[in-house]
C-alpha cells in the first residue's frame, strides 16, 4: 500500500509564489503533474518562475495579485481560471512581517501585516472558495483543497513580531472556520504551521552570532528547509487528504512541543 502523487489535470494557484516557500511550493506542484498558476506583485519574478518550471516539464502561468486589494484579489482569481482552467487547490502563502515592540507598532505597520496575512488571505480563499462551491453544486463528488500556510508564531508568541504572530494566530482560526462551513462542499480546508526555515530572505541573519545562538535553541538545532515542507504539502494538496479539514499541523521541527 502506498500513496501515489499525481497532480495531473489539477490546478493549482500559489500565492506568494515569486520567492521563498511559495516559489518552492509551486516547484513541487507542478512536478506532481499539476499546472500551477503564478500570483504575487513581482510579475517579473514570476516569469523567471514560470521558466524554470516550463525548463523542468511542468506547466506554470502567471497573474498579478496584489492581496491588500480586493479589486486585484478578484481580477487575479478570474484570469487564473480564464488562463489554467476551475482552480482545484489554493496554496495561499503571502505573508509580510515587520520586527518591533508592540509599543512601537505603528497604524501603518500593524494594517501592512494584518491586510497581506489575515485579510488578503481571507479574501483570496473567499472568493477562490466561491468557485469551488458553485462547482460543487454541479458536481457534488468534486473535490477542493484550500492550504492556508500559517506559521509556529499563531500557536506561540515569539518576541518583537507580535503583530505578526497575533495575524497567523487569527489565520489558524479562519482555517477552522473554513473548514466547519465549506466542508460539506467538499472543499477541505487546512493549515501549515512552518517553523524558522531557512531562505533567501533570512539565511544571513542564521549565519550570524545571533542567528546561531537561535539555532542552538531548536529542538534539532537546525533551522527547516523549504524542501522540508513537501511531503505535507503533498497530502494535504492531494485526494488522500480527503478525511483531513481543519486540521493546523505544525512543521517546526518540534518548536512548538515545549
């Protein structure tokens, strides 16, 4: 017995995808088989994204999204099915952060954080999820995947991103809440809860003293690889997961145990 990955004639739309783990998720989508559509506000680098998947075999397209704006949110959804075909798995992955005391959490800095993690994740599954239902009523067997890519930080607060961790704790309930109303359409919902992985973005900071005193803290004293994350990607994207809604699954090499 075994669980195969076949991604073939699926759609799969990643958000977040010009850096990071979302570019890494779409890598691994589209060698699953599934034709992966490109969203995020750096177009260029998604084309970049996009050629080394099509180098590769696989599929990809690119749209423009920018989460923070309803408008873009709606325009990006509906060219990704006119482009790719009815969106079956949502990857949504775009996150910001911003590092200071909560004393010193601006307007600005706490609506930057909380537009692009909560409400522009809200608002892509919303209407992402919309399609699904519609589709749902034709085809009650029709099967969805929403993967809502939270963080260890909406499960233990961590020092100077509180704002942060306050916005991934409110997308851990926002999963729940998903998944308790739109799993009757077969549409199941859940949770990635990554812990420090290390990519282009923060790969200096483990290098450096500080960086290195945190690793020496991590129950394997070593920071994740985005590669890491594959195996769950896989089942929760997949038709095997069928029994699996609502369920918030921590990856942070055991951060979160104590």
């Amino acid at each position: 017995m075994g669980i195969e990955v076949n991604f073939e004639g699926k759609i799969a739309l990643i958000t977040g995808a010009s850096s990071g783990l979302g570019a890494r998720f779409a890598k691994v989508l589209a060698q699953a088989g599934a034709q992966v559509v490109l969203a995020s506000r750096r177009t260029e680098r998604l084309k970049e994204l996009r050629a080394e998947i099509e180098a590769e075999g696989g599929a990809a397209h690119v749209v423009a999204l920018d989460v923070t704006d309803f408008a873009s949110i709606k325009s990006a959804i509906a060219h990704a099915e006119t482009e790719a075909g009815p969106i079956d798995i949502l990857v949504n992955n775009s996150g910001v952060s911003t590092t200071q005391r909560l004393v010193d959490v601006t307007p600005e800095d706490y609506a930057f954080v909380m537009d692009t993690n909560l409400r522009g994740s809200f608002f892509v599954a919303q209407q992402t999820a919309k399609r699904m239902i519609a589709r749902a009523k034709g085809d009650p067997k029709k099967q969805h995947r929403i993967i809502n890519i939270a963080s260890m930080a909406g499960l233990q607060v961590l020092p100077q991103i509180g704002v942060y961790c306050m916005s991934k704790a409110g997308m851990v309930h926002m999963t729940r809440a998903m998944a308790a109303e739109w799993g009757k359409y077969g549409i199941n919902t859940n949770a990635i809860c990554p812990g420090y992985i290390s990519t282009e973005i923060n790969e200096d900071y483990f290098a450096t003293e500080q960086g290195k005193k945190l690793i020496q803290m991590l129950p394997n004293k070593r920071p994740g690889k985005p590669e890491d994350l594959d195996g769950l990607l896989l089942l929760l994207a997949g038709e095997d997961s069928h029994f699996i809604n609502g369920a918030i699954i921590s990856a942070d090499g055991g951060m979160t145990a104590f």
